[in-house]
C-alpha cells in the first residue's frame, strides 16, 4: 500500500512511518520541512504547506490511503487552526486524486467522543485541552459527508514506548467509557492507525484507543 502521511516528522508520524515501511508499505511523507525527514526505501520526502492543495493533490496521486498525525507542539487552549486547514485540504486533494481512504488522528474526548470519558481525564476536556478538542472537532466535522471512506482514532494522553500485547481499540458508538487516565503509547496508536486502513468494519467510525487492556 502507498500512504501519504501529514505529521509524519511528529512523534506519532514516525511511528506510522517505521511500522508501515516494515511491514512493506511505501510512505509518502509531506512535511513542511523536508529536510527533517531521509528519503530511503519505503519513503519518500515531499516539502509543502498543509493549505497548498496543489502540492497536496500531486503528493497524493498514486495513493492508495491517506494518514493525519497532525497535532500541535505543545497543549494550549488557544490553538491556532490546524485541522480546521488540514483536513478539508485533504480531503480535497483526496477526491481530485481518486483517494477514497483516510484516517485521521484525533483525541479522546474530541466530539462525541467526550461521552467515553471518565474523571480526571473528563476534566482536562473541559479546561486546558478545551481550545484543542474545540479545533480539531471543527476540522474533522469535515469528514461527515466527504464521500470518503474515513475513520478517525481516539487514544489517550500519549507517551513513548513500546507496543503493548493487548492494547483497547473500541468504537466510540458502543458507549465504552475509557479509563480515568488511559495512557497510550504512540507505538500502539500508529498499529491502530495501519490496521485500521485496510479494514472496512471501521470506515465512519471513532475508535478509542488505550493502552491498557480492556477489562473483561
């Protein structure tokens, strides 16, 4: 599968990146400072701006997917806009190139998806991950009704490390009410991601994902 990816210098974008060039995909990074990233099998470098939809459109063709990383550099609750650009741009240079898949990273408690919280988590929706979650809700609104086949992914608050055994991945629709303080690894957030493109049980849905094991 060939995938262009936006975010892909990010920590989560480079997870996506070497799991997807081991498993014999070829990665089409577009990244705003083509420099950061090395060209080499399974990867190929296009610089450009995210509301460059030119750019986009020529950095998709020949796609068959397409993955969002995106997220800002730091938390604040005044985000400049980013998906709210990002994605109807995609989407754009999705349909002008054929593209019907896309997978975007979101964040739990983005949307409807707050319904799947709990306390202490719940509370940083509300406050200082408020302007985030405002933001990225406003972009990805955008995917309902895009004739794409997209599915946007959930996890917690994110850290390093390894890919767990048995991570949770739940669609948000069954009303699963993630734990307190659902740390994810970004390495499990990136298999998701990947698993995910291929499998149409999860095109128009929201799926959370922790990294602690579901609780039977």
């Amino acid at each position: 599968m060939r995938i262009a990816l936006l975010g892909a210098t990010g920590r989560t974008g480079r997870n996506v990146t070497e799991q997807a060039r081991a498993a014999g995909h070829h990665v089409v990074a577009y990244v705003r400072r083509p420099e950061a990233l090395a060209p080499g099998a399974g990867l190929t470098v296009v610089g450009g701006q995210l509301d460059d939809r030119e750019a986009l459109t020529a950095a998709f063709a020949g796609c068959d997917a397409v993955v969002l990383t995106l997220g800002p550099s730091r938390i604040t609750n005044a985000s400049k806009p980013l998906m709210q650009v990002a994605v109807p741009a995609a989407i754009e240079a999705a349909r002008a190139t054929g593209v019907s898949r896309i997978v975007v990273l979101s964040a739990l408690g983005v949307g409807e998806t707050f319904a799947n919280t709990r306390y202490p988590y719940r509370f940083g929706c509300r406050t200082f991950l408020a302007g985030n979650f405002r933001e990225h809700t406003a972009g990805e609104s955008a995917l309902v009704g895009s004739g794409l086949d997209w599915t946007t992914v959930h996890p917690g608050p994110l850290s390093d490390g390894e890919r767990t055994p048995f991570p949770t991945v739940v669609d948000a629709a069954t009303g699963y009410r993630m734990p307190g303080a659902p740390r994810t690894t970004r390495a499990d957030v990136a298999a998701t991601i990947l698993g995910a493109l291929e499998d149409p049980t999860t095109f128009g849905k929201q799926l959370l994902v922790t990294s602690a094991r579901q609780a039977s």
